[in-house]
C-alpha cells in the first residue's frame, strides 16, 4: 500500500489552491500513493466548486459538512476520522485546518502535519481575518513541516522557525490537459460578449481586496477611451461584489463589464482574451499567472509575491511596479497593440512553465518532502 495522504481544504471557489491540489492528487495517484481530498462546507452546501471538478476527474473526495468558525469539536471528529482510517500525513491547505487541527500537539493527533502556505491576506489589524492569521501564525509552528510556494514568502514567516522546517516547492500545473481544455468552444453569455467586443480584459480571483479589482475596474474605465470597443470580464465571486458593482455604474462602464462570478471555463477564456491583468496586493505563486503562460496569453500583473521571477523581471510579461489605474492602462495598451513584443513574451514564458512548474515536477517534489517529514518520526 503506498502512502495514505489526507489533503484538507475548505474552498471558496476553483482557484489556484484548488487547482494546484487537485492537478497534485492526480499525480500523486500515478505516483501509487492513497491520497484523499477533504474538503469542509457549511450544512446546506450541496456541491463546491473543487468537489464538482475532483468527481469530474475521477479524484479521491470526501465531503465534509460542519458549522463555520473555531468549530474544535467537529475538527475533533476529523481527527478521528483520519486516525480510523490509517491516514500516515495529515496536508493543509489553509488557514482552517492550519488553525483547526494545527492547535494540537502532534502528541495528541498522532499523525504528523504539514502544510502549505498559498499566501498571506495582510488583513487589517484586528479584524477578524487578522485574528485568524494570527492563530495560523501559531499553529504552524506546530507542523512537521511547511511548504512555501515561493522564495519571496519566506519573509511572510514568523521568525523563530528554523530553516529546516520550510522548503519551497512552486506550484504546478497538467499543461497538455490545460491546452486541451482551452480549444472548447465559447459558451453563452461569453461568447457574445467577446463578438461585441475587440479586445477583451480578464480578471481571475476572490472578489476581495488583495485582488486590486477595484484599480483594475478605474484602470479599465481608462483604457476604454483608448478603446473604445473593448470589454472586461472578471470571473470569481467574494464579499466585494456588491462594492464592484457600485464603482461599475460609477464609472460608466457597466455595458463593458461582465462578472459572471465562478466559472470553471477559464483555459478557453484565457486563449480568448487579449491579456490577463492581475493588480494584486499581495501573491504567492498564482496558478492562473501559470495558465495564462501555458496558453501565451498576454500578461500584465503586480510585482509581489513570486511573479517577479516567474515572469523573468519581464521578458515573460508586463510587471506592474505600482498598480496605480493609470500605470495599469499604460501596460495594457502596451500588451495589446505591440504585436510582436506579446508574442516574444508568450513565447518566452511557455518555455518557462514548461521546463519549471509542471505538475509532475511539483509531485515529485511534495514526494521527496513527505519522505524527510515522516523520516523525523
């Protein structure tokens, strides 16, 4: 029997954690171990999002429905669960299980943990969203071990772990399924909406403030009268959509701006488009940055996190050193009428992803990290 591995998770959408753990399951299968994806919902949820694509690619899942919050009792149960059925490692995948589980003592759960950090929100100071970084901060201290999927979040790290507890491992991603997946055809109300249209901006990501939406909708309101036939699609869903929607009207711009919430026909979007603006405040390794690459689509996003080095300080796509709306229109503008430079740059990064952030690569990796975790029992 090949190592049993539960990956836990509570997903708000399908984005690049989800997509990152599920191309990593379905490696992990080809590589003979039992992984299984738990992933936690609130009662009354029939189907997410990462449910829906794991059952459509034949992946490992248990659905696991408990009351949100610092809920110790149900986590309780989890961790029987997985004691019952022999799990050797316990897999992370954010702050809810950090907390959840990564609050015992391994003396007490008896299978050691690991987790994986995505990112880090930089919530405001005593929010809610600060409290629960701030408990992720300390219960990671308590895992075997934490992968970063970047070198730049090591400063993210509180201070007092040793070097040997971290190890970074980049995301990854199936790129021959990814191309296969984007000659689908346009469905409704896309493809519409992409006839009307002469360029056509996209926006992936949690309807949340790091994001950087909310420039990327003012830089668009700006680029529009450049040109004026262009149009903005932002896929994703979050507590900010009705705060979107306000600044849409506000600017004008409403005729030109689609936000169809989650949806899971983004390869096909992305070959589509005339260029992926990501205005981030704060990133780990996006896994759409990596798709967009995989499919030589033109890419313009914040200097944060690791996309510096993935996209070569450039070559590999416009950096943004400031995500001002009107630095933002001038990228665009940039990426969408210099042919040549666009295609040099797409180029440039399916090559990179290709030699570096495969999905075969990224398991291989978790697999030598999971030996040396288990290693210290």
């Amino acid at each position: 029997m090949g190592m049993k591995v539960l990956h836990l998770i509570d997903s708000g959408g399908l984005y690049g954690a989800e997509k990152m753990l599920l191309s990593l399951v379905q490696e992990q299968v080809s590589q003979g171990l039992e992984p299984m994806i738990l992933s936690a919902g609130e009662p009354g949820i029939d189907v997410k999002p990462i449910e829906a694509e794991a059952k459509s690619k034949g992946l490992p899942l248990t659905p696991w429905r408990m009351s949100p919050g610092f809920n110790l009792k149900e986590s309780w149960k989890i961790l029987k669960w997985a004691q019952k059925n022999n799990y050797d490692l316990l897999h992370s995948h954010g702050f809810k299980f950090n907390v959840l589980l990564g609050m015992y003592p391994e003396s007490l759960r008896h299978i050691p943990m690991v987790v994986t950090l995505h990112g880090y929100v930089h919530a405001p100071r005593y929010s809610k969203m600060w409290l629960y970084e701030s408990l992720d901060r300390f219960a990671i201290r308590r895992m075997r071990g934490v992968v970063l999927v970047g070198e730049a979040m090591k400063k993210e790290l509180p201070g007092k772990l040793s070097s040997g507890h971290t190890v970074v491992i980049p995301n990854g991603l199936d790129i021959s399924e990814l191309q296969t997946l984007s000659m689908s055809s346009l469905d409704e109300p896309f493809k519409s909406f992409f006839d009307n249209h002469d360029h056509v901006i996209l926006g992936i990501g949690r309807l949340s403030r790091e994001k950087g939406f909310d420039r990327l909708l003012s830089a668009f309101s700006g680029f529009r009268k450049e040109f004026p036939k262009s149009g903005l699609v932002i896929l994703g869903e979050g507590k900010l959509r009705q705060k979107f929607e306000a600044l849409i009207e506000e600017l004008g711009i409403k005729d030109d701006v689609l936000m169809p919430g989650y949806c899971s026909k983004v390869p096909v979007l992305l070959r589509h488009a005339s260029a992926l603006v990501m205005p981030s405040l704060t990133e780990g390794l996006p896994i759409t940055l990596l798709e967009a690459m995989s499919l030589k689509t033109p890419v313009v996003a914040s200097a944060v996190g690791e996309i510096p080095k993935v996209l070569g300080d450039g070559q590999g796509g416009g950096l943004l050193r400031d995500i001002e709306p009107e630095t933002i229109t001038r990228a665009l503008a940039e990426a969408v009428t210099d042919a040549e430079l666009s295609r040099d740059k797409g180029n440039w990064g399916y090559e990179v992803v290709r030699k570096r952030y495969s999905s075969e690569v990224m398991a291989d990796k978790y697999l030598g990290f999971y030996s040396r975790v288990l290693a210290k029992s």
